[in-house]
C-alpha cells in the first residue's frame, strides 16, 4: 500500500499541463544525503514517518449482503504516511532560484488536492473508501529541522512536507449467513427504568426472509411473494430475496408468482433448525 501511495504521489506530479520545469523533472524515492546528486532536475519525495492517525481510527464494521450471505469487513488501519519534498535543479545559471521555483510549482500542485482524486490512485489505493486526505506544507513542531537533515546527513536546504492517510486491511473479511427470522417482542415493562416484560403481556411476532430461484439456482427477479393467510406481499430484488412481516408464530403458505408460473410452499414460523424461506420456481 505504500509503495502504491509513492506511485500515486508520482502520477500527480506527472500528469499533463504541469508547467514546464516540474514536467521535465524526474520524481525519485530516494534518502536526500550528502552522496545525493542526481544528474538530471529532479523532484524528490523521501518517505521519512508511517505512523497511525488516531484521529481517523474507527470501530465501525462495513457490512456487504449478497446471495443470502453478509460480508463483515473490520474498518482499515488508517495510517498517515509524511514525506520530505526537496527540489534539485541540474543545469542552469541560478539554481536556488530554480529551486524555489521548482518546490513553489510543486506546493501548488499539491494543494489542488484536499483529498487524492480517484484517476491518480495507483494498485492497491484505487477504489478504497474513505477517499485519501492529502496535506501539504504541513508544519511539524515536534520535528528540528537542523537536527533532523544533520540525522539524514546532509546540510539544511528548502523543503515542504505532505502527508497523506491511507487505509491498511489488516483484518480478515468474515462471511456469516443472513438471519432468515427475526423476532420482535413486545409488551409492558415490569418498570420504567427495566427491560422485562410484564408475564401475560408478551406479544411475539416475527419477520421472515428467503430467497426465490429458477432453473440453475438462478436469482428471480420482480417475483411477488405473498404470505397467504395474512394478506401481505413483497416482491423479489436482484439477487431474489424478499421480506415479509410481521407475523405470529405459526403455519403459513408462501405463494410466489413470476409471470406466468406460480407455486406454493408450506412454512412454519419461527423455522425449524434446517429450514429456511427459500422457493424454487420451476
């Protein structure tokens, strides 16, 4: 992931209708020490701090549905990775003044980007959510800028810093069934401040899910399920699931229709172990 940050940070230094000087500077990874002399006019971004961005921690789960089946994907580690921005011009009469004007060119570019657009984003980062904040010329108070080029062995030169978060799956997707029925209980508390229930109070009903298929185990779409005895109809999504409720416990008959074909199925409610609301329409 972060080597597909550093090229992403490439592609938008990169990118046509950069003025002239950036667009002919190469873009490198490399440590800025003292044996650094690249030949040609180069931009250089050096990845020196990968730390967690606390701010951005989350405990939220996503939860994707499709075939009867939920995909529980823990939220990424969010991580924000800073890098050292030094420009180093070859050639020319004035070369601090190059410099500058290389790193100003740069700093603009950068900042056209609160977050990093989606056409930028290279091999692992295209597509991830929540998009990547970018910031650049960020100040770090903590950090000596004397001391920290003498750490990197090299003399003080100008410089602007930015930092991008990412995300880092470091969790295993877990896939569960869908809950075929759920259960809804009222009644009148035993007091205020209690969550039990008053005996002789509790009413107990249900909603149920399933799924209808044709030949194949295909999905059926646009079907209509109606739960007979009670008079209430849902009709069938893309992936051929549908949910009906509420009901009390007890026998039931499902009748789906598809366009000319039609079937009944006998259910009880709650399920028993190994049953489901499922109906094959053939």
């Amino acid at each position: 992931m972060i080597r597909d940050l550093s090229q992403t940070l490439r592609a938008i230094l990169s990118q046509p209708g950069l003025p002239a000087e950036l667009a002919a500077a190469q873009i490198a990874f490399d440590r800025p020490a003292e044996q650094f002399k690249p030949q040609q006019t180069t931009v250089d971004l050096f990845l020196y701090d990968v730390r967690e961005s606390v701010e951005l921690r989350s405990s939220e789960p996503v939860i994707e549905r499709a075939g009867g089946e939920a995909v529980i994907r823990r939220p990424p580690l969010r991580v924000a990775c800073s890098y050292l921005v030094t420009a180093w011009p070859v050639g020319g009469t004035e070369p601090a003044l190059q410099e500058h004007r290389l790193l100003s060119q740069v700093l603009q570019v950068l900042s056209r980007y609160p977050v990093i657009p989606a056409q930028f984003l290279q091999g692992g980062l295209a597509g991830q959510e929540p998009p990547l904040p970018m910031v650049a010329a960020l100040v770090d108070r903590q950090k000596s800028l004397s001391e920290f080029w003498t750490a990197l062995g090299n003399r003080l030169r100008p410089s602007l810093t930015v930092t991008v978060t990412i995300g880092i799956d470091i969790f295993t997707p877990e896939t569960v069934s869908m809950v075929l029925t759920g259960e809804l209980l009222l009644g009148e508390r035993t007091a205020p401040d209690e969550t039990a229930l008053k005996a002789g109070t509790e009413v107990r009903s249900y909603r149920i899910g399933g799924r209808v298929t044709g030949a194949g185990d295909a999905p059926v779409a646009g079907a209509t399920v109606t739960l007979v005895e009670r008079g209430i109809s849902a009709t069938t999504g893309g992936d051929g699931r549908f949910v009906l409720g509420a009901m009390k416990p007890g026998s039931y008959t499902l009748h789906v229709v598809k366009g000319g074909t039609a079937k009944d199925a006998a259910i009880t409610v709650p399920a028993p172990g190994g049953e489901n609301y499922d109906v094959q329409l053939t």
